[in-house]
C-alpha cells in the first residue's frame, strides 16, 4: 500500500501545470480534466507502482505461504526443499519466477 499511495501522490504531482491551463483555457470541465489531462500524465507513473507493488505482493505471498501455510506454491517449495527433492524445488521456482517475470512483461 505504501508503494502505491507513494507513487500516487507522485503522479499527481507529475501532470504539468501548462497542459492543467490549457485545458481550462478552453473550457474544460472537471471531469473532461481529469480524464483527459490528469489521467494521461498520470498513467506511466501509476503502471509502474503497479509493477513494482506486483513484485513486492508476490514475494510476500511465497514468504507467506513457506512459513505460514498449509497449502500453495510457497509451501510446496519449502517442503521440497527441506526433503531435497532438488527437481521440484527448481520446477516450483522456476514456475514462480516465469509467473512474475510474465506479469512483468505484460504491464510493461
């Protein structure tokens, strides 16, 4: 949640103050302003929150699910590893990292 609140307030501060004058220059209403000023300078910031708070949620959840699950990926990769079932410890974390860097590709 940081993250995104961080990186929210950041974008807002991001949109240039000439594009906001134009805009009401010529008689744009709030809502015109915002969906077609702030929301495009907006964006870049706010898909690149996304992916960074993707990588931390992601890795949060696998941490999560090794100590604190009794099912899942995260589980499942902690209980190979501690059995040395060295296959399906590389398959599980190479199933996780193809996930993440898929999810990675596609908001980029």
């Amino acid at each position: 949640m940081f993250i995104v609140i961080m990186s929210t307030t950041t974008a807002v501060e991001s949109v240039k103050v000439e594009h906001l004058t134009v805009a009401r220059s010529y008689g744009a209403t709030p809502w015109q302003t915002a969906f077609r000023v702030y929301l495009p300078s907006m964006l870049p910031v706010l898909l690149e929150a996304l992916r960074i708070s993707m990588i931390f949620n992601l890795t949060g959840v696998i941490l999560a699910e090794m100590y604190a699950s009794r099912d899942g990926i995260g589980h499942q990769i902690a209980t190979w590893g501690e059995n040395f079932q060295m296959k399906q410890l590389l398959a599980g974390v190479v199933m996780v990292a193809a996930i993440a860097m898929t999810f990675n590709e596609l908001v980029r």
